[in-house]
C-alpha cells in the first residue's frame, strides 16, 4: 500500500493586507450577495470575477424550490463570463458567504462549483486566483483552483474513455 497525501495551499490576510484589486473584487462579491434570492437556505453569496479585458461581473445565488434547480453564485458569475465574454481569460474570483444565522467561518466553494471553476481554469490554460471571504472578514487565497480540487476530471482524460 502506498499513501497519497495532498495538500492545499491557500494563504491567510487580514483586510488591510489586500490589494486594492483584492479589496475591490470582495466589495463587488458582498454588494451582490445583498441580491441573492436565498428564501430556503438563508445562507447569501456572492462572487465577483476580474476578467482579463479588466472587465468584472458578479453572480449570486439563486435558489428555487424545486431542488436542485437553483444556481450556486459562482456558476451563475461563471456562466455569464463565459457566455458573454468567451474569449477573455478568468484571471480572479472573489466569493463572499453571510448568513443569516450565526455562521462564522470561511465556505469553500461546493464539489459542483469546484469543478466547473477548474473546467475554465483548464479550458484557459491558466490558473484562477480564489479569493474568500466572510462575514467577519476572514480571507484566504488560493493561486489555483487546483489547491481545492485536486483529482478534478480534466476534459482530455474523459475524451480517451
């Protein structure tokens, strides 16, 4: 037997120690999680995306009784980038988390948004920066979307099955 270990690296900062860039990205991803529609979780994100043209959009959630119908916020930042500037490069993404109970932490984002950030990370040939943050202001930063997925389906893996 062999043992396999991975690990992520994210880095810790505290709000005075970001870039005005970093800052301005989580402001953008807490202005739009005050429009998240979030009746069912109470739980309100929002993401905000710096393009490679300078050009940001934002996305939040949206849930929908119908479970899963709704969209994590970042797939809905995800797909508009994608959808609306196809051929700019993802360069950052900034996802805040509040809840409107007492929930003070960091959220990772889920498996499904996970793999969708990594497919642009892939399909780009260039890595995205993740920024988090929350409530009380807790940040991390990954370099790559490949520090929180690290065995992610890769598109030329699936075309040889």
């Amino acid at each position: 037997m062999k043992i396999i270990e991975y690990k992520s690296i994210l880095s810790e900062y505290n709000i005075n120690e970001l870039s005005s860039e970093h800052f301005k990205l989580i402001k953008l991803a807490k202005k739009s999680s005050l429009k998240a529609y979030a009746p069912y979780s109470n739980f309100f994100v929002g993401a905000a995306i710096k393009l490679s043209n300078g050009k940001m959009v934002t996305g939040n959630n949206q849930e929908n009784s119908a479970f899963p119908s709704g969209l994590c916020a970042e797939r809905v930042a995800l797909f508009y980038a994608g959808a609306n500037y196809p051929n700019e490069k993802i360069e950052k993404i900034a996802i805040f988390t509040k809840a409107s109970f007492n929930f003070n932490q960091i959220i990772m984002p889920c498996g499904n948004c996970r793999q969708a950030l990594i497919e642009f990370e892939h399909k780009q040939n260039q890595n995205i920066e993740l920024i988090l943050n929350d409530q009380i202001n807790n940040i991390l930063i990954s370099k790559s979307i490949a520090n929180i997925l690290p065995f992610a389906f890769k598109c030329d893996e699936l075309k040889k099955i």
